[in-house]
C-alpha cells in the first residue's frame, strides 16, 4: 500500500497528560515510518467551547489530586454495567449537541484514518462512522492496562490495547477478536532506547556507583513526599535519590532547601528528559499512569507503585504487581523500607526485570501506526 498521499488526524484530549504523550509518540513513529505521510495531532476539546474545555480540565486535575476518593466513586458508577446505557445516551447527547467543530473536523473527506487517545473522540468518530461520515479508519488506543467502558464503542474499527487483559475485557464487551490488537501504549522514541546508565549517570552529573531511586511526584503532597525522600536519603547515606516535582512549586522549593542538607538529593522540577533520568535509575517511585508505567517498563527499569488514583491507575497497579512487573507500597512512611528490601534481594530485583521483559512494548507507537496503516 502506498502511504505516501495518507492523511492521519490523530485525537487526544488535556486531561491528563498521558493521552497527549501517547498522541505525540504515534505522530513520531509515522512521520519517521511514512515521511511523506500527513499527520495532524489536535487536541480535540479545542473544538469544544472554551468554558467547556476549562470545566473539563479543571474537575479532572481537582478530581485526582484532591477528591481522588469521589473521582473512584464517580469512574466505578459511570463504568456500571446496568447505568452505561443511559450514561451512553447523555455522552452522545453531550458530544452531538456541543462537539459540533469536532464533528466537522473529523468528518472531512481527506483523512485515511482518525486516532484516538482518549475516550470522547473516540466516541464522536464511532458516531461519525456509524452514520456514514467518516469514510476513513476510526483507531482507538486506550491509554490504560485495563478499560472503562466509555472507551468502547461498537462502530471503531480498531483498538490498540496493551496488553492480553485489556483484550479479554473487550472481547467480554463483545468487540470482536480481529478488531483488538495487542501493541502496548505508545512511548517517545527516547523511552525504546536502551542506554548505557553510567555513562547516562555522567552526562547528568550524578555519581556513578550508588543505588539510585526516582522519585516522580505526580500529584502527591508536598510534605509527605518530602518526608519520605529525607527518611530514604538519610536511611541509605550510600543512596542517592532524584526528585521530579513537576509543577509543583512548593515541593521544588521544599526539596532545594533539603539537598542543602541531604548531599545524596537531586532535585529537579518539570523536565523534559524523563527517558535520560530513568536510565539513571535503579528503581522508580510514583503513581500508576499508563503513560509513566509504559515508559518504566520500556526503559526496563522497575517501578514501586504507590497511592494510585482509584480507578484506572488502581487496575494499571494490579495487572503491573500481578504479573511480578512492579511493587507495590500502600503507604508513603513504607516506603524507605521497602526499597532497602528491594535491593538487598537480588533474587527479588531479578525476577521483577524478567517480568518487565515478559510485558514491556519499547515499540507500540511503530506498531500502533502499522494497525493504522494496515
């Protein structure tokens, strides 16, 4: 097939950032495999209007870093097997009534294929397909190990999931077989790149020899990360720890005054080399995003997981820690002593990289792209 003249309009949406990163991945992956390709990423509640966008941002961001324990609730109820079909009705409702440019955008004739990294455009191009409108491939890539119903739509032609799990859910759901395939979530080209640590470990300026824990923060408060990165670095003086705050100011600020104390602490704030830091890394420490724990894995690095969003980051946590692929820690003040466990048992540390192997997709944006094309 020539895809030279192929036109590929791919979806996501900013809530959360792991929906845009997965977008951003397939876009590299086909402007590096089809050079000759079109490819447009758009966010699609742009297309909706503004105070709309700013409600459905805002609420999600408040959700999970404030009333994680309401967003479970709300994510466990809309999942429901016996509520979804009127939740259908009022998400078709919603989307056909103010999703209009959305509609348009997608619907024009030019495009081959729309990709979808997060539930909503996914349920407008299944909407414009079921109709007739969409005379190109609806894609879906669920960004998560398992899936919420509001990700399925009958009318997509394709699913991209990560892992055998997400499958059997969906073929549960009655999604036929030859629809779902098996690539992983979509990681940046720099996360499929295995490189050397030390050298890695110098490039950043960081020692060479100690054991080196990442810390991410996600949306964690400031003071109980705090104390728990001090009880580690002052626990394992032969240690070293890195911090990534993000946008969290106050615990940027927090941790800079700490390494004045602490001389095994790196802090840093939001960056834009999360692959070279976790190369660094001899165990990472954060919270169950698909996107952060498809990128661990690729990097072949393990991860300990702790305070998941309830909901999708919980199952993330299960079929990760299930499959031996992952720890898991259910309280901050654990967590020193269980990564001092982790790495004085090398059998431990052996067996949880075997699993990383057994699980790890390095390369599912290349394969998402050749579904797309296929």
């Amino acid at each position: 097939m020539d895809t030279r003249s192929k036109k590929i309009l791919i979806l996501h949406a900013s809530a959360g950032h792991g929906h845009l990163k997965a977008a951003q991945a397939v876009a590299g992956a086909v402007r590096r495999m089809h050079p000759d390709a079109l490819v447009i990423v758009e966010d699609a509640l742009d297309y909706f209007p503004k105070f709309l966008k700013n409600q459905y941002v805002s609420s999600y961001l408040f959700s999970i870093t404030k009333a994680p324990i309401l967003w479970g609730i709300a994510y466990f109820i809309s999942d429901n097997r016996y509520l979804y079909p009127v939740t259908r009705v009022l998400r078709r409702c919603f989307n056909g009534l103010f999703g209009g440019r959305l509609e348009q955008l997608i619907s024009e004739d030019r495009w081959d294929a729309v990709l979808s990294t997060h539930f909503m455009p996914a349920e407008v191009s299944a909407s414009l397909k079921r109709r007739g409108k969409l005379r190109g491939k609806a894609v879906t890539v669920i960004t998560d190990f398992l899936v919420h119903r509001f990700w399925i739509c009958r009318d997509t032609d394709k699913y991209c999931v990560m892992c055998d799990e997400t499958r059997v859910v969906l073929e549960r759901e009655g999604i036929a077989k030859d629809r779902i395939r098996i690539t992983g979530i979509p990681v940046a080209e720099d996360f499929a790149v295995r490189e050397d640590v030390r050298a890695m470990r110098a490039k950043l300026g960081l020692p060479a020899d100690p054991f080196t824990v990442l810390f991410t923060s996600g949306g964690m408060g400031a003071s109980s990360i705090q104390g728990a990165v001090a009880d580690f670095c002052r626990q394992n003086p032969d240690a070293h720890a890195l911090v990534v705050s993000g946008s969290n100011q106050s615990l940027k600020a927090s941790l800079d005054t700490l390494a004045k104390e602490l001389t095994n602490l790196t802090s840093y704030g939001f960056v834009n080399n999360m692959h070279e830091l976790m190369t660094a890394s001899d165990l990472i420490v954060g919270k169950a995003g698909g996107s952060t724990t498809s990128e661990s894995l690729a990097k072949g690095v393990p991860m300990m997981i702790l305070e998941p969003v309830p909901g999708q980051e919980t199952y993330n946590r299960d079929i990760l820690v299930s499959r031996g692929a992952s720890l898991r820690v259910d309280r901050l003040a654990d967590v020193p002593a269980a990564i001092r466990a982790f790495r004085s048992d090398a059998s431990q540390r052996a067996s949880v990289l075997a699993a990383i192997q057994g699980i790890a997709k390095p390369l599912a944006a290349q394969d998402v792209v050749r579904e797309t094309l296929a």
